[in-house]
C-alpha cells in the first residue's frame, strides 16, 4: 500500500492532482484508513494509465468514461480497445509532425554551421534545394514535405 505522498514522488505530480483524480472518480476500490487514502498495486496501474492518457490529449471526463469502462468488465474491451486505437493515431500523427519540426531544426543547425564556416552562404545557396549532401538532404527533403492531402489542411 502506498500513501499519497509515495504515490506523488513516483509519479511526480503535485497531491493536489492526485485528490482531484480520487474527486473526479478515477480510482477504483480506493481505500482509507482514517481518512488517509491508501494506494493498492492496482490504483498505481491506473494511474500509470490515467497520466498515459491525460499525455496522449485525453480529458478527464473521458479518462472518467475509461474507467468506468473498465469496473463494467468484458463488455466494454472492444469500446477501451477503440479509444487506444484512436489515441494511438493522434499520437503518431502528432510524432510525424514534430519529426518534421526536428528536420526542420536539424537542417538548420547543419546550414549555419555550413555558413558560419563559409563566412557566407553563397555555397549552400548554390546547392539548395537539390544538391545537398545526401544525409543533409534527406532531413531537408523530410522538413520541406507537404501535407499528404487537402483534408491535413483544413484541419
């Protein structure tokens, strides 16, 4: 069993958070001795759990309909199964932008180290956009590629 206070060190979040996630409904089966909640092997789980989603984008209200998912049993695995699918998809979708993002930055560092080289970027603008270094230029290529369609763009 783990106080509050254990579960806010392992966890690194404030005990505020981890009382308004008990208010809100999210642990089930808490127990407390005299008032003091006591965190059981099956409440950490759900934190782990809760924190995932919460870091995927998820509101509480829907990590509350998660939960109460998971307390009416077999029933519902297909409904949790499709909210991770869905979280999973607005991860990687998320990941490709900031991989990009990175390119980005990534393409830049190596331009003005090329530049400040140089004492110029004479040279580099004689090889952009398609005489990079091959390294170089796939980072290039993967920071300058447009969205895959028009739906990307209106969202």
């Amino acid at each position: 069993m783990y106080t509050i206070g254990q579960l806010s060190k392992m966890f690194d979040l404030p005990v505020s958070t981890l009382r308004y996630y008990d208010k809100e409904g999210l642990f089930l089966d808490l127990q407390r001795t005299s008032g003091i909640r006591k965190f059981n092997d099956r409440q950490v789980e759900a934190l782990r759990v809760i924190e995932c989603l919460k870091k995927s984008g998820l509101e509480i209200k829907d990590i509350r309909q998660f939960m109460k998912w998971c307390e009416e049993g077999p029933s519902t695995y297909q409904k949790r199964k499709d909210m991770f699918e869905k979280q999973k998809e607005n991860i990687e979708a998320e990941m490709a932008k900031l991989n990009k993002t990175l390119c980005m930055i990534k393409f830049k560092c190596w331009y003005y180290e090329q530049a400040l080289k140089d004492g110029n970027e004479d040279n580099l603008n004689r090889m952009m956009p398609d005489n990079l270094p091959e390294d170089i230029q796939a980072i290039y290529d993967e920071a300058h590629k447009g969205p895959e369609s028009t739906e990307e763009i209106e969202q």
